[in-house]
C-alpha cells in the first residue's frame, strides 16, 4: 500500500529535455520564453523557422497549439548521425572554400567548375537559430528564417548553388524522382521552393524564385461516382513540375520624384504542365495548361 500510494505522488511527463549541461530535467510542457508565442495583432516582429511552418503544413492545430498557445510537443532523440553528416561536410569544404578549389570528388561527377562559396556571411545564414535567411512575409510582422548547410558557386556559368546535406540509411542508389516522391520526403520538396533577393548596390537589386510542385491532383464530383466505396479514391494525379520566376529592379529618380521599375520574367525556362484538371471517366476531362514564359514591365513612383 506504501509503495503504491508513493508511485500516485510521483507525476512525470514523458519527454526527453535536457538542460546545458546534458542533463534530464524535468519537461513543464510549456513554452517559458514569451518570444516564442504569438499574440493576435501583436506589433512586435515574430520569427518563425522553416520547421515551425512544415508543422503548421502537417498539422495547424497543432502549430496553434504550440505558437500561440504555448503547449509544446514531446521531446525526440535528436539524429546523432546525421548532425555529425552534417558537421563533417561542412568542415570538408571549409577546408576547399579557404583554398578556392573544387572537391576532390567533384572531377568524378563532372563538377570542375564548382568551387565552395566564399562569403563574410556564411556563418551567419548557417546558423538557423539566431541568424540564418530571412524572408518577411508582407502584411504581416512574420519573419521566416532558416538556416543553410552551404553555398557552392560554379565559375562558368557565376550561380550560385544552394545545398541542403541529407542522410539515408537506404541501401538503394538516390534518384531525384523516386527520393522526392517518399511519403517521408515530403517536406524536402517544400525546402526547395526557394525564394531570394539580392542588392548589388544603392541601384540595382535582383531578385528570383523556384517552386516545386507535386502530389497535385485533379478537381472531381464525389457525387458523380457511381461505386460508393471509391468515393474517397484520389482521382487523376497530374504530372510534377517546377517553375522559375525572376526579376530585376532599379531605383532612380524621376524629376523630384522617387521611381523604381523592374522587369519580370515568369516562367523563365518555359515549362508546360497542367495548372488545373477536372477528372473524367478514366483520366482528364479537361485541364488548364500552364502560360508559358510571360515578361512584365511595371514602373512604380513615390509621391
């Protein structure tokens, strides 16, 4: 009877959490820091990582439930392995980016071009926690922000490559199609749609984006199948594609006035896809196709 009431007394959350030292203390299963909750109309700037938007896309109620409630998930094992994947990678072509040479492997997968990229920054995108990239979301006072695993730049063509480090532990060879397709890999597809802007001086900006797009299915009538059982079926999957946007600005003055025009490239590499489809019997019934490549030209004054 003793050691059962004592075992009643005794309250524990299941949760890993550990202070700096390493140590198990005991997990609250709320968020003590005020800047990390969101108040509604709130004034002041509120960051949010890319992880934080992957669980609002897998779960709202349970990103409402944490940012602005303040209830906070179980803690996890952390991925020993693949942080020191990362780790040893990054000191790898540290070591290239001080030099200004390719990999040593890069000659066996035809990547000469590609060197490391050299930047005063790159500690500071690296580092997701306090720094890293940061996108404002306009009519908002959100600031998305997330880290990078590195920067290469190949000198023939003057791009800039942005890496992400991904560890597996599948025996299979990765091929693009199938490893982005993964029921686990689903977030990796939302990491590559990237949207950047960059000031070259007090004139010139420029500016671009990249969106992948998969697992999109056609429009259809759940009334209009005739087999009750296949009502919940997913109807015609429509093909995957990616689209490049890009732009350039530039500020100047127009008479006593402030101006700034840019041209806009949509579409840039003119990829064809269905935007849009409505299910038929046995496949599309009808799809809207995508524009095309599309240019606009705006010019905007400040009076």
């Amino acid at each position: 009877m003793g050691a059962k009431s004592q075992i009643n007394k005794e309250r524990y959350m299941i949760s890993l959490k550990r202070n700096t030292k390493g140590e198990f203390v005991e997990a609250k299963g709320r968020r003590v820091q005020r800047k990390s909750i969101y108040e509604p109309y709130q004034t002041e700037e509120f960051r949010l990582s890319r992880g934080k938007f992957e669980d609002f896309l897998s779960c709202a109620r349970c990103f409402y439930l944490d940012r602005v409630r303040g209830l906070t998930s179980p803690g996890t094992p952390g991925w020993a392995l693949n942080s020191l994947t990362d780790d040893l990678l990054k000191k790898e072509f540290d070591s290239c980016r001080e030099q200004a040479i390719p990999h040593r492997l890069f000659e066996k997968f035809d990547l000469q071009n590609i060197v490391p990229f050299k930047h005063a920054n790159m500690d500071i995108w690296r580092d997701s926690l306090r720094h890293g990239l940061e996108f404002r979301i306009e009519g908002s006072g959100i600031l998305l922000t997330g880290g990078i695993d590195d920067l290469w730049f190949n000198q023939k063509s003057e791009e800039v490559i942005v890496l992400d480090y991904k560890s597996q532990a599948s025996p299979y060879p990765v091929r693009t199609r199938p490893y982005l397709d993964g029921i686990y890999h689903q977030s990796y597809k939302r990491q590559l749609g990237v949207k950047g802007r960059y000031q070259i001086n007090n004139t010139l900006d420029v500016g671009g984006q990249y969106i992948y797009n998969a697992k999109l299915y056609a429009d259809y009538n759940v009334t209009g199948r005739g087999d009750f059982g296949s009502r919940n079926i997913q109807p015609h999957q429509l093909d995957s594609y990616g689209v490049l946007d890009l732009r350039i600005g530039a500020r100047f003055n127009l008479g006593s006035l402030g101006a700034y025009a840019q041209v806009q490239g949509y579409n840039i590499l003119d990829e064809l896809y269905w935007a849009r489809g409505i299910e038929g019997s046995n496949d599309l019934k009808e799809g809207f196709p995508s524009y095309g490549r599309t240019l606009n030209f705006s010019v905007k004054l400040n009076f």
